[in-house]
C-alpha cells in the first residue's frame, strides 16, 4: 500500500502545481480580461476636432500579447529567458500590440498595428519560455526545475502579488446594527468593469424602506421601483412574494400611492437629491444616474431598468424576512461571502486605471497639434512608453490602484516552503489600526482553504494569512455557462 502511496502522490505532485490556481488567474487576465478592459473603452471621441471634419472617433480593436523578447541597444530583438532577466536586473516582459483605427465622418482613415506597451510575464504561466520545457531543459536553462513559477521578474527583482481577500461582490449582506437609525441593514456592492458601487437598504423608524448608492442618498424603495417602470403596485406586491402579503410592503405602498407614473417618480427622486434644472433635464438626468450607478452589475441600459426593479424586489423580501428573524443573519466571515482577488484579478485593475491614463495623454496630444490647424496621425502620438512605465513602478513599489500598499513585494527565499508559503500568502483589506475582532478570529470555513497557524504576531495577526498549500480556487464563471444547464432543468428567465 506504501509503494501504490508513494507513486500516487509522486504523479499528483508532477501535475499539479502549487500555485496553478495563480498561473491560471494571470492566463485568464491575458487571454480573455485584456479584451474586456478594451471594449470597455473601445471608442474615444476628442472634444476638439479640425473644423472641416463633422465627426472624428479613434478605435480600439483586437488585443493581443506576445512571448518575452528585449531589444539590444543595437536595435535587435532576441527572446530573453527568465535567468537572463535576473542576471541583467531587466524586467522579463511581453510586447502588447493593439490594432487601432482611425474614422472620419463614419469612413475609415486609417487602420494599423502598434505596441502600447510591456506586460511583465508571470513565470510558467501560457506566456512563458519555461512553460511544457522538461526538467533537463529547465536545468538547462539555468532554473531550478523543482521552482513553482507563478511570481514575475521586476528590474532583476523576484516579486510575487499578494491576493487580495474582499467581500463578494453583488451580494447582498445583511447584518444587525448597533449604532444608526435603522435596526437592520442590507449592504451590497455591485460591481461591473471599473464600477464598484456600495448600496445600502435601511428600515427606518417610519416603517419606510430606503435606499442609498453613490450621491442618492436614502430614496424610498417604492419610488425607485416606480421609476424603474414598475408602476403598479399589484405588481409590486406580487414580485417581493407571489405567495404571501408583506404589511411592511404594504404600508410603503399607501405612503406613496400619489406616485403613479414613472416620470412622476423621477422626478421625485431628482428634487431629492438636489438637481435643480427643469423638468425635462431633471428627469434625463436621472434616468441616466439610475442606469449608471444603480445596479450596474445588471446592466447600463435603458432595457435594464425592469430587470433592476425585479431585482429589488427580491433584496427587498430578503431584508423582510432577516428583519423579522425569519431567515438567518449573513456572516461576513463565513468564506462563501469572501472573494480572493489573484494576480490576473489585480493586474486587470492595473491595467485599466492606466489604459485610462493612456487615453487621456492620446486625447490630450491630439487635442493640442489640433489647436495648432494641423492633423495628427494617431500612430505618432501613441506613448507605448507610458503604460509601460506605470504598470512597472506599481510592480516594483507595492503600490497598486485604490491606494493599497504591499500588493506586489519582493519573494522570500530562505528556503523553499517559506518560498511556498509566500506565494500562498492573503492579505485582508482591513486597517490594522482597527480593532475588527471578529474579522482577526479562526472562522470554521478555513478549514482546508486557509493553514490556521500561519499568521504574524502582533497588529496583522488574523489579517494577514495563508492558503493551504493544497489549497485550489476555481475561476469566475461566465453567467452564460451556468444559466444553460439551469435552463435545461426547467429555469423560466423573466421577460
């Protein structure tokens, strides 16, 4: 039995890694969330354009990486090896091209190819020289073939990105307060692209359910439904519950029956919350905040707005039901209501704050040869340089987007499990300033995800942890995927 042990666990070893779920993140970011980030700002419009034009718009097209190469100072270009990044204190990185077009008056001008920058290349990861090479061939290539990979090569520097542990997005939570108006509160954090919107339902002491997201401060529920396209409050009723009457409901019903029609409740909710422009521009202006920011996980169109409403209805019946001690609380440290940002995850964040950067510097460039009566080609005035830059201070600094430190830092070699232990490493958002009790304890759901001992003495214990070394996370599933096999076993979509 030993001997039958002994082989099996050798095999199991030989294909799996420790870190796959890691190398796995960061193939997703380069094959399918680089795509994403580009869509999401596929066209740029300049406000300032030449005066015989009507209409100028610069596109974004196809996105792709290659494998690690560096150019010579002699203008060659080679494939460089990670031993050699190390060697040369170089940062082992991968060209970016993009194919980007040009349209005048909807014809097109010009199309071409360009490099918008260096994506530095996580090791045995898809874009990797070391990836599928043999132990012979790794040692060959001066690495050590027992080395797990998933950590990058910063200016020579080994630095390994820290998952990051938040609350799951899209979900509502829903806890007792001990301080506040309202007795319970619903927190949920929608989430879409570069969008991260909190929103909060509270009971007042009224009996009036309020809402709060972004600048709309406490709005009734039942108005926002009503703006949504939900007028009718038989309709109303039957989505928080087809099957029971809820006097919470129907109290919020009767103090806003005056409310009918749906531009009525726009209207309302626009002198709420201080827009003070007429009618019509109010009510425009609202509908645009309430596709915007409401919800937006759902949607940011105008057919959205009826899924948004079903939506509510059900947060709200949930906060019923918890209020009235009819369904448990939620544990926010129960890890079914956590999610572990990887490198890939980190990295799309990265790079989409800086496409941003890389965007205004191209309008800002455009903008200004524009003003002196001549017309640019967008090939000259593209800084590859730039995104290039700033996606390797973050990396070599620690110092990522949304003001967090310690992201990226250089990996501990003094020996190998303390080398593991640092690529399983998970970080908590929280302030290690503050108390967050129960935040810092043993939850019984790490059992198995995360090694129970390993945390640091003092202000971090409980904060700052470890994934089980056997420890694997499965990747964020597309909507589509699962609603097929849900469909085949009788889910009826809503129209």
């Amino acid at each position: 039995m030993r001997k039958y042990s002994e082989t099996l666990l050798k095999k199991y070893f030989e294909d799996h890694s420790f870190v796959a779920s890691n190398i796995e993140s960061f193939n997703t970011f380069i094959d399918v969330e680089l795509q994403q980030i580009i869509e999401e700002n596929k066209v740029i419009e300049p406000t300032i354009i030449p005066h015989n034009v009507d209409e100028f718009k610069i596109k974004f097209d196809k996105i792709w990486v290659e494998k690690p190469t560096i150019t010579e100072a002699d203008g060659s270009k080679k494939k460089i090896f990670p031993i050699e990044a190390r060697l040369r204190k170089i940062t082992y990185s991968a060209p970016c091209f993009i194919e980007v077009s040009a349209e005048i008056n909807g014809v097109q001008r010009e199309l071409f190819t360009t490099q918008i920058g260096n994506l530095p290349i996580m090791l045995k990861s898809k874009y990797c020289h070391l990836k599928g090479l043999s132990r012979e061939e790794l040692i060959e290539q001066g690495e050590d073939p027992d080395d797990p990979g998933g950590y990058f090569i910063i200016n020579g520097t080994e630095k390994v990105l820290i998952a990051v542990e938040d609350l799951a997005a899209n979900k509502m939570l829903i806890e007792k307060t001990s301080i506040g108006v309202s007795e319970y509160t619903g927190k949920l954090f929608s989430e879409r692209g570069s969008f991260k919107i909190p929103h909060t339902l509270e009971k007042m002491k009224d009996g009036i359910f309020y809402l709060t997201f972004t600048r709309v401060k406490r709005i009734p529920v039942v108005v926002l439904l009503k703006a949504l396209g939900l007028t009718k409050d038989e309709e109303i009723m039957r989505f928080v519950s087809s099957t029971r009457q809820y006097d919470d409901v129907i109290v919020n019903l009767f103090e806003f029956v005056d409310i009918k029609a749906e531009e009525e409740a726009l209207d309302y909710i626009a002198k709420r919350i201080g827009i003070t422009q007429s009618k019509e521009i109010r009510i425009e202006r609202m509908q645009e905040i309430l596709d915007k920011y409401l919800l937006p996980h759902l949607g940011t169109v105008h057919r959205d707005r009826i899924y948004k409403s079903y939506n509510l209805c059900k947060l709200l019946k949930k906060f019923i039901m918890a209020s009235n001690e009819e369904i448990e609380l939620d544990d926010k440290d129960h890890y079914a209501n956590k999610r572990l940002k990887l490198s890939g995850d980190l990295l799309a964040d990265l790079f989409r704050v800086n496409l941003k950067v890389l965007i205004g510097d191209l309008l800002y460039n455009f903008q200004r040869i524009v003003k002196r009566g001549k017309f640019p080609s967008i090939k000259v005035i593209i800084r590859d340089k730039l995104l290039t830059s700033r996606i390797y201070s973050s990396m070599a600094t620690g110092s990522w987007v949304g003001a967090r430190k310690g992201i990226s830092q250089r990996i501990q070699r003094l020996n190998y499990l303390e080398t593991l232990s640092h690529l399983q490493r998970v970080v908590s958002p929280l302030s290690a300033a503050q108390e967050n009790f129960e935040a810092r304890g043993l939850h019984p759901t790490h059992l198995g995800r995360l090694c129970p001992v390993e945390t640091p003495e003092g202000t971090n214990i409980g904060l700052r942890k470890n994934l089980s070394l056997l420890a694997e996370l499965s990747a964020d599933t597309p909507d589509e995927e699962l609603l097929k096999p849900l469909k085949s076993l009788g889910l009826k979509p809503i129209r």
